[in-house]
C-alpha cells in the first residue's frame, strides 16, 4: 500500500482512502479522513447496484467548487482519490 500512496502524492492528489469491503482502513493520506471508509464503501456498492453487469466497476465523482474526489470499488477493496481543482 506504501507504493500507492507514493504515487498517489507524486501526481499531486490532495488525498487518499482505500477500505476493504467492511470499511476497514487499509491506507489514507492526505485530507481524506479514516472514518469517511464505511460511507464510501457503501456509495460504492450502490453505484456497482446501478449497473451489475457493467464490465468495469463505476467510478462515481463527488464535485465541489475546490476539489473532486473520485471513488470506485473492485474485488472488494474501495478507493477514493481527492483532487483539487
């Protein structure tokens, strides 16, 4: 996970998460806070519900007018990557 999050700094994101299924924190860095996991996961997941057949996992965009933060969800394991704008 240590890879991850160096690259994750190397291009510039404001901020990492990555939970496995149950929330559980595997990695965070950055403005991206630990307990945000569960709420993230479960976006995830429902995201995934919209589509189940979809051969790639969705990626849903959380947008303000400072920053992106991009979350999707594959073999159990959720990712939220924050960018500013």
């Amino acid at each position: 996970m240590t890879a991850v999050v160096a690259e994750s700094r190397a291009s510039g994101a404001a901020g990492l998460l990555v939970v496995d299924a149950s929330g559980l924190c595997l990695a965070a860095d950055g403005q991206l806070l630990e307990g945000a996991g569960g709420q993230l996961s479960t976006l995830a997941a429902a995201a995934r519900r919209v589509h189940p057949d979809a051969p790639r996992p969705p990626v849903v965009a959380l947008e303000t007018d400072r920053a992106v933060c991009l979350v999707t969800s594959a073999g159990g394991i959720t990712s939220a990557l924050l960018k500013d704008k």
